[in-house]
C-alpha cells in the first residue's frame, strides 16, 4: 500500500500585531513609570520580615544616617511651596521665586533653616556633592518638629515613614520619635528591608 503524503502547510506567522502589541506596552511603561527620587543620603535599613507597602503618595520620610544626621521630604510640589512659605514665615527668612521652585524640585534635605537659602542657591549638581549637616532635632533647636507640624497643616492625610540607618545611635531615632509624638503624630512607619528567609 503506498504512503499517503500530508501536505506541507507554511509555518510561518505573521508578527505584526505582537510588535505592536510589545510597542504599545513598552510606550505605556515609559511614560506611566514613576522614577524614584534621588536621596540625599544612603541609609542601610535594618532587616524585617514585614511585607507592608509605603503608599505612593500623601508620605513623608524622616532619614537618619549612620553618622545621626536628620534629613527631612515630603512629596508634592504645590505641598512643598506651601510648607516653604510656612517656614519662611515662622523663621523671617525670605526665599525668592528660583530658591521656591528649586525647593519644590527636590525630594529630601538635610540643612538647618539658616543654611537653607546658600543650599538652594547652589546648583542642583554641587547640592548632591556636599555633605549636609542634618535638620536640628534636639531638645534645644527642634526644627525638625515645625517641618513636621507645618507639612500636617498643608497635608491632612500625610503619613510618616522614618527610614534609619541600621548602625544609627539609638537617642537620635528615640528623639525622632519624640518629636513626632509631640506633634501628634504617634503612627508611623519604619523603613526596613525584607529578610532573605521571609521571600
């Protein structure tokens, strides 16, 4: 008996819906994406085995390095303009429009307000490569608290995150926490990283 042939069909498949497809997708991640801002210092977080996520927005962040420095940012730029005007006032320390705008552009900080007019003089290049002296937290000269106080006024539903270095001294993070129990705020969140057993 002879062998029936199949015929041969093409395997060959037309791909241009999947790159348009893949060319629509990669669009949408590029202009969706929110990058992340830089920080003015880096902070090496403790370990935990919590998984809670820090919402995207209403939050500001309290860092603390390893040399106990204090740094300070909410997120926002119209909240930042406000809480620069509330500062101003409270300090008498007139900021011009270019030092408002450049303060409403960058995420975190770390100079007292005295200093804060020469630091937002600077171009944002040199700002990074200088070493910030930290926001005073201190019984004596609590800066800190008014920056706390005044970004509750502009934002009611802002949330605290307090992100320690893990090598910081404990008085500074028991004084943070001070500061943000006298403003009010008793819940917040610390900053850590996901122990590698909890994955």
């Amino acid at each position: 008996m002879p062998k029936v042939k199949v015929p041969r069909k093409s395997t060959s498949v037309d791909m241009t819906a999947m790159t348009d497809v893949a060319f629509l997708l990669l669009t949408f991640f590029m202009l969706a994406t929110k990058f992340k801002p830089d920080e003015p210092v880096i902070v090496d977080t403790p370990s935990s085995i919590s998984e809670t996520k820090l919402p995207d927005v209403d939050m500001m962040m309290i860092s603390i390095d390893k040399e106990n420095r204090v740094f300070f940012g909410i997120d926002g730029q119209q909240k930042r303009d406000s809480l620069l005007d509330m500062i101003s006032a409270k300090y008498k320390v007139a900021f011009t429009e270019s030092e408002k705008k450049e303060f409403s552009l960058i995420s975190a900080f770390g100079v007292p307000v005295a200093q804060l007019k020469q630091f937002l003089s600077l171009p944002s290049a040199e700002r990074s490569k200088i070493k910030q002296p930290g926001i005073p937290s201190d019984s004596l000269n609590n800066e800190l608290g008014d920056w706390i106080w005044f970004s509750r006024l502009v934002n009611k539903n802002i949330r605290v995150a307090v992100k320690g270095d893990q090598s910081t001294s404990f008085p500074v993070v028991k004084q943070v926490m001070n500061t943000l129990q006298d403003k009010k705020m008793n819940k917040f969140n610390f900053i850590t990283t996901l122990e590698r057993g909890a994955e």
